[in-house]
C-alpha cells in the first residue's frame, strides 16, 4: 500500500493507493483489503486470434457474425465494473483484479474496421499469435 500526502492550505489529505489496481482509497484498511484481492492470470497475450463469445450484428447489413479479431492491447490489472459482472458475467470476476483486452476487427459485411475491450472470460481463444519480426 502506498501512502500518498497532499499538503492543501490548512489541512492535510492522506489517501492510500492499491499497488495492483493504482486506485486510491481515502482509508487504509479499504486500500489493504483491495491489495489483498488476487490478480487473475493474464489468459492472452498481444497478437493473440481471439473470438467473443457472443454474436455481433452489423448496423449496415443488420446480420449477426462472429467477432474474430486480434488482441491489441491489455489494460490493468483493474476492479471489473461491478454492475456489469453481476448482470451480464453472474458474479464470475467478483473479488479479482482483472485484465481487460482490447480487440480489432472487421466486419465481414461492411469491411468497417472496430475495436472494443472485453474481459479475458467473454474471450475464446481462436490460434496462436503469429510472430512479427
């Protein structure tokens, strides 16, 4: 845990940060039980051919496709939106610091190119990553 100080004209402003996550907390026992959460195991890595689980619709020709795209970038570990996880994931990511992947790719229909971020759970794994050099 890491204690940050603000000096502010006739006061002074403790907050304490999670070393995991970096979000800052104004008392420490909120900041020690946040670090004590475990960190999920990172299930992807950059490059990696990755399909949602879930169908995605074109706006253009209004059908339904499978996302496949590549995994550009990943974000944390973070908290998981709490709200989201409970609806949506049933309470899966619940007491984890997760990592977020943020996927391109493009629509078979329109060849408009997206991008979205997805958690490693609504992921499945298509092949390996092919190496540039």
């Amino acid at each position: 845990m890491k204690k940050i100080t603000r000096r502010i004209p006739k006061r002074t402003v403790s907050n304490y940060q999670c070393e995991k996550c970096k979000i800052k907390y104004q008392s420490p026992k909120r900041a020690l039980k946040c670090e004590a959460m475990p960190v999920e195991k990172k299930s992807f890595n950059v490059g990696d051919l990755v399909s949602w689980r879930e169908l995605n619709t074109c706006s253009a020709y209004d059908k339904n496709y499978r996302l496949t795209g590549r995994v550009k970038k990943i974000i944390g570990p973070i908290l998981p939106n709490e709200e989201y996880n409970l609806k949506w994931l049933r309470g899966r990511l619940t007491g984890l610091h997760v990592f977020r992947y943020e996927v391109y790719w493009k629509c078979p229909y329109c060849k408009k190119s997206n991008s979205g971020l997805f958690y490693g759970v609504e992921l499945i794994p298509k092949n390996k990553r092919i190496k540039t050099n």
